[in-house]
C-alpha cells in the first residue's frame, strides 16, 4: 500500500488538473454568458441542465459516486451562472 504522503501528492497532481480544467470551462461560461446577453437570451437554461448532467454521468463507472458527482455538476453549473452575471 501506498504511503499517505504518496497519496497525497497524487490528489495535489489531481487538484491542479481540476484547477486548470476549471479556469477553462469557467472562461468558456463567460463567453456564453456574453453571448446570452448579446441575444437576449436567460442565464438559466434549465433542460441544458438536466442534458449535462445526464450525459456527464454516464462517464462515472462506480454507482456510489454518481450522487456526489451529480452534486460537483450542479455546483459548477451554480457558480458558471453566478459568473456569467
């Protein structure tokens, strides 16, 4: 087995990735977010929601995570709305 600290630089390698991926796809929820405005259209979107999370679930292969997944998706949905404003 694996030390802790092992484990742990391996969630800190992990963290940044999350970091990265979310800088992006935060930048691309701006973009949108000028693009609704630009057209008029609401932040919310609620059946893109649901389409999202839907198809992003399907990724995740063990069944006791995809509660707290959906979770995390909803959150990030919540704060790309906030940024978007």
């Amino acid at each position: 087995m694996s030390d802790i600290k092992e484990l742990r630089n391996k969630i800190d390698e992990i963290d940044k990735a999350i970091a990265e991926l979310f800088e992006k796809r935060m930048q691309l929820a701006k973009e949108i977010g000028e693009y609704k405005k630009t057209n008029n259209l609401p932040i919310l979107d609620s059946k893109r929601e649901e389409e999202v999370i839907a198809k992003n679930l399907k990724y995740i292969k063990d069944e006791s995570l995809k509660a707290y997944y959906e979770e995390l998706l909803k959150e990030i949905m919540n704060l790309s709305k906030r940024y978007q404003k």
